[in-house]
C-alpha cells in the first residue's frame, strides 16, 4: 500500500507544512477579515436601520400626540366660546324681560290708577246728581226746600257705606 | 486496468532534496495547492465585492465562515475566537482535499496516514501546549478528573492517559481510512462495470449510489476531524 511507504512520508509532510501554512497565512490574513467585516457591516447596518426606524416611530407618535393635544385644546376653547357666547345671550334676554316686565307692571298700575280715578269720579258725581236729585225731589213732592249742604250729607252717608 | 491501490501512489513531479532529506513536489503536493488555491480564490473572489446583499458566491463564502465560527463557538466559547483562522483553515483544507480527490485520476492527499498524522500531530501538540499554558502542572488533573474517588485513581489514570494519547491516531486514521476504502471501493466496483457486459449496469447503478455516498462522507470526514479539533481545543481551555 503505498500509504505506507515511508520513503515518501518526509515530502508528503514538508509540502504540508508549507502549504497549510501559506494557506493559514491567507486565510487569517485577507479573506477570513474580510468575510468578518462584511458580516459586521451587515449586522451593524441592520441595527443602524432598526434604530432609524425605531426613531422615525418615536417621531411619530410625537407628532401624533402633539395633533391631539392641539385639537383637544381647539375643541375646549370652542366650548369655551359656546358658553360664553349662550351665557351673554341668556343674560341679555333676562335683562330684556325684565326691563319689559317692569315697563308692563307700570303700564298696569298706571292704568289701575286710572281706573281708579275715574271710578272716584264718577263717584263724587253720582253723588251730586243724587243729592241735586234728592233735593228737586223733596221740592216736587213736598214743598220743602232742603239745603245742599244737608242732602249731600245724606247721600254721602248711603253712598259711603 | 490498473489496481485498486495505484490511485494513491506517490509521483514525484520534481525532484527535490534538502540536505539528504527528499522533498520531492509530487502529485500529492499539486493536490494540496490546488486546494489552497481553490479556497483561497473561493473566499477571497466571492467576497470581493462584499456586497450587503450577497450574491450566490458571497453567501457560500459566508455559509462557511459562519458554519465554522459556529461550530468553535457552540464547541470551545468565545475564548476559542482566536483560533479560528486555523480551524477554518483546517476545515477547509481537509474538505477541498476530499473533494477534489473525487475528480476521476485525482490525487487524494488526505487519503494518506502520513499527511493526516502531521496534521494530527500539530492539533495534538499545539492543544496540549494550549492547556499547559492556560493551565500549568494542573494540567495533569485532565488524567484525573476532579470528584473521582482517589482508589479509582488506579484505574482512571492509565485510561486517560491511552485515551489522550490515542487523540491522534484516532483523528489520523479515522480519515485515512474512510478515504482510502471509500476509494478503493469506487475502484474496484468500477472494475465489475466493465468485465459483467450487459449485467454490468447492475454495478453501475451501484457505483453511482456509493459516489454520491463519498462525496457525503468527504464532507463529514471534514467536519468530523475539524469539530474533534474543537473537542480537544475545548478540553485544554476549559478542562473536562
């Protein structure tokens, strides 16, 4: 078997150790940093990629909750308008009732008053026409002249009870 | 026809010496260049570009690296990082070898004991220099292991110490063997394809299955000596 030909081991081996080492050399040398590198590169810029990524969502959602913040105060400040704008109305409007139910209730008395008059006078005149009444009658019937004085006396007496 | 064993005859292309010691460049010396070469233009061409998207060559390149850097890693941690190079050297060595020794009228250099067994030998002594530095006279206690009962001492010591030194032999022979045989069997199957006339499809169809059988075990036989490199490496760094 030529496997056991010891003649041949001593080149088998030197052409080896040259080899393998020249090999060794290459390898450790050029391509296997090389190879590193690139893989370190790769994992580096997925990370870097991730991280951007990661930092755009951060954004985002920044902005996102700036937009809501800024949209929650719009609606409270037109909510705030509404109020104020239905609170000055209402209050307007109850000025306004008031001052026409004040100017009603004057209008009212005023007439009151009125009626109040004219009812006195008439009365004080229904009182002279039945004391002038009185006293023409008493003339016609019986002859006798009364004073003015005593029939408005006596209709007073009837007409104020 | 030629025999079974011709294919692993050593040829010398030239000849050579050096103070009376042969060192002749032969056919197993050209195998071995154009195995260093190959992986050298294999890993250095693909990457050249270093694309981040790799192309189909990048991604074998780096297929191996990882499935190297893996293998130490899974095998030795992380303080076996510096001895990668030589692993993925080793690695890649052995497997080129076993391939391209499937190329019909190759040369097999790693179906030779004495190639393997240099090979060995470097691992072997380099390993056990590894665990005397890291480790100093302590050392001694991979042939005791810590916890064992000292009576066994008797009994466990001459066992670890055969089973230590037949590291080696162990890591040389297991690959010599697989490619020799695997070799030889290719051969003289081969030789039946030509004698049996028409029945000789029968061998044939044999020969194909085993061919693609080799090319499996040259692949295996590769990560098998390399991932026992890692064991050892393992051993000398962390002990049992």
């Amino acid at each position: 078997m030529p496997q056991f030909d010891i003649a041949t081991f001593s080149e088998q081996i030197f052409w080896l150790f040259v080899i393998f080492a020249v090999l060794y050399f290459l390898m450790s040398k050029i391509a296997l940093p090389k190879v590193g590198e690139v893989l370190e590169r790769r994992q580096k810029n997925i990370e870097d990629n991730l991280g951007k990524a990661r930092a755009l969502k951060d954004e985002t959602d920044a902005a996102i909750a700036k937009y809501e913040a800024a949209l929650a105060e719009a609606r409270d400040a037109a909510q705030a308008d509404i109020r104020e704008a239905s609170e000055k109305a209402a209050a307007e409007q109850a000025k306004k009732t008031e001052a026409m139910v004040k100017k009603l209730s004057k209008k009212t008395s005023d007439a009151e008053k009125a009626i109040a008059d004219a009812k006195a006078d008439a009365m004080t005149g229904v009182a002279e026409a039945a004391s002038e009444i009185a006293r023409e009658a008493t003339d016609k019937l019986i002859g006798v002249k009364v004073q003015a004085k005593t029939a408005d006396k006596a209709v007073s007496a009837i007409v104020g009870e | 026809m030629a025999g079974p064993l011709e294919q692993f005859e050593i040829k010398p292309l030239a000849d050579l010496s050096v103070g009376g010691v042969d060192i002749s460049f032969t056919n197993s010396a050209l195998w071995m260049v154009i195995a260093a070469v190959l992986v050298t233009c294999f890993m250095t061409l693909s990457m050249r570009r270093g694309a981040l998207v790799p192309g189909r060559w990048q991604g074998a390149a780096e297929v191996m690296y990882e499935f190297v850097a893996n293998m130490l890693k899974d095998n030795v941690g992380s303080a076996g990082r510096k001895y990668f190079p030589f692993i993925f050297t080793l690695f890649m060595f052995v497997m080129f070898g076993n391939l391209l020794g499937m190329i019909p009228h190759s040369f097999t250099f790693t179906s030779h004991i004495a190639v393997n067994f240099a090979l060995a030998l470097v691992i072997f002594v380099g390993v056990t220099v590894i665990g005397f530095v890291r480790h100093g006279t302590h050392y001694f206690r991979m042939f005791f292991p810590e916890g064992a009962p000292i009576a066994t001492a008797i009994i466990l010591i001459p066992i670890e110490i055969i089973s230590y030194f037949s590291r080696p032999f162990s890591l040389a022979i297991r690959l010599f063997a697989n490619m020799t045989v695997g070799h030889i069997m290719l051969k003289v199957i081969g030789g039946f394809v030509g004698l049996i006339g028409i029945l000789g499809v029968l061998p044939f169809a044999l020969l194909t299955g085993i061919t693609v059988l080799e090319f499996g075990i040259a692949a295996l036989q590769a990560y098998v000596f390399t991932i026992l490199t890692c064991i050892y490496l393992h051993d000398a760094i962390h002990m049992h």
